[in-house]
C-alpha cells in the first residue's frame, strides 16, 4: 500500500446485465406521484453528494430529503444511475462519494501528484491496525515482534487513515487505534470486512501458498466505529493529555 493508490487497469468493462424493461422493477410498481417524489429525491441527493468534497454520510443525506423517504432506496437508484458511466457512485463506510470508474482511473494518472511512499514498518502497521482493530501500541508490536515507534503511527494518522478510537480498560488504560473512513475511500473498500481474505493474499503473493496449520487470518470488526466491551471512548482530558485537544485556560 503507498500514500498514492495504484489503480488498476481494466481493458474492457465488465459486462453488465441488460437494463430492465418497463414493469420489471419496483420502480414500475409505484403510482406516478411515488415515481416523482423518488426520481425528485434522486436528483437531491445526486446535488449533495456532488457537492461535498468529501464522502457523505448516509444520515446527512437523510437530513436534507424529506421526511419519510426510503434512503437506502434512494441511494441505490442513484447509483444503478452512474453504474455505467465515467464517474461512479460508492459507498465508503456509511458514507456515499462520486469516484471516477475503476477502468478509466489510468485516464487520471497523468495529473496524479507522486507522494512518498510508506516505509515497510508503516505498511505493517497499517495492515495490522486494518485487521485486528481495535489494536493498542503493544499488541502491534507483539504481533511485528519488535518496536513501533511513536514516528511511524504519528505518520499514519496525519494521512488520515487510522485514528485513536479509545482507551483500553486495561492497567495504563493504553489507547487503541482503528482505520478511518478515509483509509476505506483511499483503497476503495466499501467496508472493513471487504479486506482481502487469505486466498485473495495468496494469489496476490502477499502470502505463503503454504501457511502453517494453526494459521489464521483474524476476522475484522463487522462496525469499527463501536467500541468493543474493554473499550473506553476518549474524553476530553484523554485528548488534551495526548496533545489532540488545546488545553482549556482557566481564570485565577
């Protein structure tokens, strides 16, 4: 994994269903002024994804449409919508954002800015973090089976693809990390559990073709979002202890 993502080319699109006739879909179901109010919903939330910058969050969307409305529904249409077109509609985490196509991405590697790569100890514990969040600093460096410096973490989350999730409840109370929406957005991951599994590594020669027998891959959080039982959320003063909250100046 580097900072940059790697896009592969694909020669040809995929080959798709043929669209559905008339009266094939729900769609055809609805009386005319339900097919109004959703095509209307769809052209709203096509205008607030559209104009975000960043990925928006399905509740969001939910906010700015009227009340009432199947948003999943919504969502999905749009994105049956741009199914074939030169930007697609995704779905990051619970988040939704217009990306260009998976085959035209070579389109834009001429305008693709080359960043610094990750160093290998990096990588590491990116993809440690990735598939045993939530992860404390000495369990990655259990799992590395050496140091992880405060440098390299430090790097990871100014590129905005891990966080500090919580707090361990655990002597020292050590702070646990977790992956970002934006490490899902980045390596175009529709949620954690689309990480690759082992036979997708194996194929990848990311992994031995023989592993030992007790090997196992572990089995990413169906919501990193949640803080599991021995987690406790970060309170204000956790975050001004670890720098991420300017302390408060009180009066003499």
């Amino acid at each position: 994994m580097t900072e940059s993502a790697n896009a592969s080319v694909v020669p040809f699109p995929a080959v798709e269903a043929p669209a559905a006739e008339p009266g094939d879909t729900d769609t055809a179901l609805r009386n005319p002024a339900e097919r109004l109010q959703i095509a209307e919903a769809v052209r709203m939330a096509e205008a607030i994804v559209f104009a975000s910058a960043e990925p928006v969050a399905e509740k969001q969307i939910a906010q700015r449409l009227p009340d009432g409305l199947d948003i999943p529904a919504v969502m999905q249409e749009l994105q049956e919508i741009y199914a074939r077109r030169g930007v697609n509609l995704v779905r990051v985490g619970d988040a939704w954002a217009f990306r260009t196509a998976g085959d035209l991405a070579f389109l834009m590697s001429r305008d693709t800015v080359q960043q610094k790569k990750l160093s290998r100890a990096a990588l590491e514990v990116l993809a440690i973090i990735a598939y045993h969040q939530p992860v404390t600093r000495a369990e990655i460096e259990d799992i590395r089976g050496v140091e992880t410096s405060k440098g390299t973490l430090d790097t990871l989350m100014e590129t905005d693809w891990i966080r500090m999730r919580g707090r361990r409840r655990t002597p020292g109370r050590p702070v646990t990390y977790g992956t970002t929406d934006n490490f899902l957005d980045h390596f175009a991951l529709e949620e954690i559990r689309d990480l690759p599994g082992m036979e997708e590594l194996k194929g990848a020669g990311l992994l031995a073709a023989r592993m030992p027998a007790n090997f196992s891959m572990p089995v990413p959080p169906s919501d990193p979002d949640l803080l599991t039982e021995d987690e406790d959320p970060l309170t204000d003063v956790d975050l001004e202890e670890l720098g991420l909250l300017t302390p408060r100046v009180t009066d003499d």
